[in-house]
C-alpha cells in the first residue's frame, strides 16, 4: 500500500520540486508575483489528481460507492495537504528568514486556490463519471 500510495503522489512531488527549484531558485515569484496563484490552482488540482490516482489503486480495498463521498475526500485531501504546505512555507520563513507567507490573507488566499483546484479536478471528474454511465447505458 505505501508504494501504491507514493507512486499516486508522484505528479505532487513533481509540482513541489518545479515549485521549490524553478521559480523559488530562479525567483520568479519576486518578479511576478501573481504566478503563486496558478501554482496554487495546479497544487490543488495535482493534490486532488492523486488522491483520485490512489484511491483508483485501492478501491478494491477500501470502495467508496457514492461519487459524491469520493470527491468530498479528494477535496479534504487537498485542503490537509495545503494546510501542510502553508505550515511549510511558514517553518522555511522560521529557519531561513526568507519571507513566504506575507501576510495571513495571502495564505487564505493560498488555500482558497488550492481547493479552487480541487473543485475544477472534482468536476471533471463528476462529469467525465455521469458522460461514462452514459455511453454504458446506450451500448
């Protein structure tokens, strides 16, 4: 289950490295400043991403009938996982000094692009479930 889960959770840790690497080493969130908020709206659309990739791994253990049940625990998923991602940016501000978070409606405002993103993975996956029962029910 541990290698299921950390294979599901490649495409997050691809995000955080181009996040942590790309644009921090390069600094462009010094330069454009707007650029945090599609990174947040792609976190939280590649955090709900793969909670969907490992649930689809597991679902013949754990199997969460309602569709409606699933996308509510994509978008908890994402909520935890940005909740885990501020707490970061605040340690690297504590230990380095650098300023990640400046101020309280930045990190709200952070955490609100993260589920944005959520919701949009969520709908695609609502309508790509209804569009599929639909081509089951005419063939």
């Amino acid at each position: 289950m541990i290698k299921k889960f950390f294979v599901s959770a490649l495409p997050m840790l691809v995000v955080f490295l181009f996040d942590n690497v790309v644009n921090n080493s390069l600094g462009l969130y010094d330069r454009w400043r707007w650029l945090d908020i599609p990174m947040h709206l792609l976190g939280g659309v590649v955090a709900a991403w793969s909670c969907h990739r490992f649930y689809k791994k597991i679902k013949n253990e754990i199997n969460i009938k309602p569709l409606f049940a699933r996308l509510w625990l994509y978008v908890g998923t994402t909520a935890i996982i940005g909740i885990l991602w501020e707490v970061y940016e605040f340690l690297v501000h504590v230990v380095t000094r650098i300023i990640t978070q400046p101020s309280v409606g930045d990190t709200v405002h952070d955490l609100v692009n993260d589920l944005i993103g959520a919701v949009l993975f969520c709908g695609l996956i609502f309508l790509f479930d209804k569009n599929k029962k639909k081509m089951i029910k005419r063939e």
